[in-house]
C-alpha cells in the first residue's frame, strides 16, 4: 500500500502536476489522521467496557453484600424493641419478685446485646477502584459514602457503648454479687428483690434502654432504612430481575395509588430552611431529608410507614382531593 502511495506522488512530481500533489498530499494527510482517531475511539472504547465490566463486577458484590445485611437488620431492630417494651416495664415497676422467679426475659436486661456487623468489603473493593466508576454514577457513590461511612460510624460507636455497658454490668454484678451466677431458692430470691425494687438497677436499665434502643437500634434502622433505597438502586443499575427478597417491607411498591399525589415539597417546623421531600424513585416512593432516604410502604389509603423511624405518615386532602399535608405524630408538615 505505501509503494503505492509513493508511486503516485512521484508520477504526480515528474509530470510537474503540483497543484494535484498537493491536494492529494493533503487527502493522504486527513486519511491518516482519520485512521488515528478511529483508532483512538475504539482503544477509548474498549477501555470504557472493560472499565463498566469491572464496575458491575465490583457492584455485584457491593449488591451481595448490602443483601446480607437487610436480612440481619430487622432482626436486630425487632430484639431491641422487645427490649424496650421490658425495659420500660421495669422502670415502671411492673415486674414483681415472682415475676422475676418465674420469667427469665426481663433478668439479662442489662447483661446482653445483639452485635451488627456491617459487611463492606465490597464497598471498599469499589472505593480502591474508583477510576473504574463512570462518571454518570456519582449520585450513587455518594449514598454509597453515606452508608457506609457516615451510617456505619454511627452503628460502629453506638454498638462500642452498649458492647462496654453488658460487659461493665456482667464484671459489676459477677463481683459484687454472689447471687448473680447461682440457681438455687434462696438466690432467685435475692435476684428478685433486687431487679424488682432496687433504684439503682433501673437507673443502668434506664441507661441501657436509652443506648440500646435509642442510639444503637436507631443507627441500625437508619442503616436499614436508607439501605432499602440503596437497595433498589443498585437492583436497577444491575439489571436485576429476580423478584424483591422477603426482608423488603410490603406493600412497598404494589398499590395501584397515585405515587404523583404525594410527591412534592414539605414544610419542616423543626427546621425551616431544611424542608422534606417525597420523590418516587424506581417506582417507590420515598422521603428525602437533606440527602438522607427512608422508603414509605403503604398502611391504608393516605397512611404509610417511614422505615428508618418507623413513624406512620398520616396524609390529609382538602375538598378537591389534592393532598395538603401529613402528620408524622410529632408534627404536621404542610406541603408547598
């Protein structure tokens, strides 16, 4: 090809036909560099599918992992409810001595916790190859960051403390207390009197409840909440076809309602600069909190369940049906 080339131009050059080499030197110049962009566009996109082949991979085990962990989650939240449910009976005196000798459900209210361990290796497999994230995805990295940074913190230091409370209170008691390890009349006896009229004991129940319930089951339902968003978004962007696993709320996405009623802008009271958001997102609907998600399962007709808080959202319409606000149970949110 390039002889061929060559004997042309110099044909052109022996006939002294100059204006026509030089049009044709230029044709040969623009075909080159024709040739060296086609070249650079299929090695750009080459790279660019073998950069999303490697990206889905990464995903897929994000998916996987973040799957894990939705399952655990409404156990541990439900083991903390029933907690509270007893600590709250405690303090308020309604176990009696013979409640104590005969249940065992309220006596290791202090002494045991239920570890959450979040699995994020394939979070961090991702963040160590971010030049593999096209572009088009940095919404999803940031919810990434959020949950597993700014969320598993959260879980990580609240499950530390109430770790350090069952612990200090097993070592107080196991010293203090000969009572504590021993199963006999006389020592369920002392056991009961103790646990139901000691103050002191209410207080560290008091103490627990508030860490436990509070703090720890409440960072893990806020992991739980928005992993549910996250969820389905990484179910969408992988083409995931499989139906919604068992540990996703019902009644989440199939009412035949219209989503559009309830999507808008909300007033805040709380904070007036920051107000809430519905928005549907992948077919569900949710509320956005300065940048936090909580996915809303449908109750009855205007009644939904927020499942990070696990507050029921009641919405009101005026005279032509149009919705007008919701009440959390704390406050009435107007919608703009």
């Amino acid at each position: 090809m390039i002889k061929f080339f060559r004997k042309i131009r110099q044909k052109m050059i022996k006939d002294n036909k100059v204006s026509k080499y030089l049009l044709y030197a230029i044709g040969e110049i623009a075909l080159v560099m024709i040739g060296i962009l086609l070249a650079l566009q299929v090695n750009t996109w080459n790279e660019n599918k073998k950069a999303n082949v490697k990206f889905n991979q990464l995903l897929v085990n994000v998916f996987n992992d973040l799957e894990v962990d939705l399952k655990v989650a409404p156990r541990v939240i439900a083991y903390y409810q029933v907690r509270d449910t007893i600590a709250t009976n405690v303090i308020n005196g309604k176990y009696s001595v013979s409640d104590y000798k005969k249940n065992q459900s309220p006596f290791p209210m202090i002494f045991q916790y239920f570890p959450f361990r979040i699995t994020d290796m394939g979070y961090n497999a991702l963040m160590q190859n971010t030049e593999n994230i096209p572009s088009k995805h940095k919404e999803l990295i940031a919810d990434l960051n959020r949950q597993y940074i700014v969320i598993t913190e959260a879980v990580e230091s609240t499950l530390i403390v109430q770790r350090r409370i069952a612990e200090n209170a097993n070592s107080r008691y196991t010293l203090n207390f000969p009572w504590y390890s021993q199963n006999d009349a006389v020592n369920d006896e002392k056991r009961g009197q103790h646990f139901a009229n000691d103050p002191i004991y209410k207080n560290e129940v008091r103490t627990y409840r508030s860490y436990g319930f509070g703090a720890y089951s409440g960072s893990i339902s806020s992991f739980y909440g928005q992993g549910l968003i996250l969820y389905l978004t990484l179910k969408t962007i992988l083409n995931d076809t499989n139906p919604l696993p068992s540990f996703f709320p019902k009644n989440a996405d199939s009412y035949e309602i219209d989503k559009l009623d309830y999507v808008g802008e909300y007033s805040n009271p709380n904070a007036i600069d920051r107000n809430l958001f519905i928005k549907e997102k992948n077919g569900f609907l949710i509320i956005d909190y300065d940048g936090g998600y909580s996915l809303l399962s449908l109750i009855s007709k205007d009644k939904f369940k927020n499942h990070v808080n696990g507050r029921i959202l009641t919405f009101k319409r005026d005279e032509s049906n149009k919705i007008i606000s919701w009440y959390n149970g704390l406050n009435t949110l107007s919608k703009i």
